[in-house]
C-alpha cells in the first residue's frame, strides 16, 4: 500500500495536514495534473487517498475555495477552478516533479551563525549571516540540496523552531516576508558536504538555482544556492 506523504509532528515545525493537503492539490492545479472543469472525487474517496477523514480533507477544500481554486456545487461535487495566480505557502517554490507537483519538506542539515565568506555574492547590509544546509523532499523524494543565507539584520534563526517553509517562518517568527525573488539558473557541481541520502555523489553536474530574495521591509535579505537532481525534478516557472 502506497505510504501517505504528508509529515506529522508534535513540534510546531510541520504544517497542519490539511494545510499540506492544500498545498499538494494547489501544485497539481498549478502543474496542469488537474485542470480548470476537472470535478474532484467524491470526498470520501478524496480523503482516503490522502490517508485523512472526511473532515480534515474538508479543511484543506475550504482553504481552495477560499482561493477560487475550486467550486463546490451542491449535489454535484468539488470542481477546479483554475486561472488566475494563487498565493499559497509554497508558491515562491519552483522545484516540481518531473511528472509535476509534489508537497514539499526539507530535513536540516546545519544552521550555523557565522560571518559571510568570500565566495558570496553581494547581499545584504551585514558581515554576518545564519547559513542553513538542508535536503529537500518533493512526495519523500530527495530531490535537492539547498544552502541558505540570511542576512544578520533580518535576526538570526532558532533551529527548534524552524519550518519546512522559511519564507513561512520569516513570516511568523522574524516579523518580515518576502516580497519577491530573482533566480538564476544554470548548472552547477554536487557540494561535498551532500549526505548520503541524497541520490548524487559530490562533483557531480547537475541542474543549479541561485536566488536573491527581497523582504518588504529590509531590502535584499537572503542570498541561496540549490543543487537539484535533474533526473527527477525540474524547475517551473509559469507565465499567466
């Protein structure tokens, strides 16, 4: 029996699961895997499939209609509505399956407090910076590696308290968000700090994403640099 995605947790770190449910069917609307007319299954079989009840499943149907990504009509189902771009935890996040969407997690590596080094680019108005190394998860496949700088004026980042989203946990823990990005992607050599877990060894070229992020307040706040297995993910970035 196929195992369900979704991470529960006793710590404050994990989304809700019906939030994570949310998440997953907002990516597969964005992917095309369900497009606009598409009628959902009943809500019962819906749930089973995302291994939950009837009412937490419900939940995760409340925050797309909220949105206008579905439409529930009364005696027929749940349809999607899809068109018009949808803010949603994940939707600064371009890394996708290459059969489409995926929920995202990430596992921590190393948070470390440190002063900037010489290969970093520009950002910023610190010397120093919290440095996270983390793998991340599409659907529990290792599918990158990402290094994330913030700059030591945005404070400095509680490991305990650390989400699967940063740009969530900016939000909800620093009192900032960020307002947009730039990425730059090319190709680049596995780190040698990669963890076994992840499918390619160290030196290996594979597919390689550098983003500068913007905060509505501070001004260019994050530097970071992601390896991503191009075997099994691609990045997307839609137009509408």
């Amino acid at each position: 029996m196929t195992q369900p995605i979704y991470e529960k947790s006793a710590a404050t770190t994990a989304l809700p699961i019906y939030v994570q449910i949310s998440e997953v069917l907002i990516r597969e609307i964005a992917s095309g895997q369900l497009i606009d007319g598409t009628r959902l299954p009943p809500e019962r079989e819906l749930a089973k499939q995302h291994f939950t009840t009837v009412r937490t499943l419900r939940k995760a149907l409340d925050i797309l209609e909220e949105k206008g990504l579905i439409e529930r009509i009364h005696g027929s189902g749940n349809y999607v509505r899809s068109g018009a771009a949808v803010d949603s935890i994940y939707s600064m996040f371009r890394l996708e399956l290459r059969s489409g969407g995926g929920l995202p997690t990430a596992k921590i590596i190393s948070v470390d407090d440190m002063t900037k080094t010489a290969d970093l680019p520009p950002f910023g108005t610190s010397d120093t910076a919290t440095r996270v190394r983390r793998i991340r998860y599409l659907n529990r496949v290792p599918i990158a590696l990402e290094e994330i700088w913030l700059d030591g004026s945005a404070g400095k980042i509680d490991p305990a308290k650390l989400s699967d989203s940063l740009y969530r946990y900016y939000k909800m823990q620093l009192g900032f968000w960020i307002s947009r990005a730039e990425d730059y992607v090319g190709v680049g050599t596995v780190p040698d700090w990669a963890p076994l877990d992840f499918p390619l060894p160290a030196e290996t070229h594979t597919g390689f994403i550098e983003r500068f992020s913007h905060s509505d307040q501070i001004g260019t706040v994050e530097f970071s640099r992601t390896w991503f297995d191009h075997t099994t993910a691609r990045y997307v970035q839609r137009l509408k």
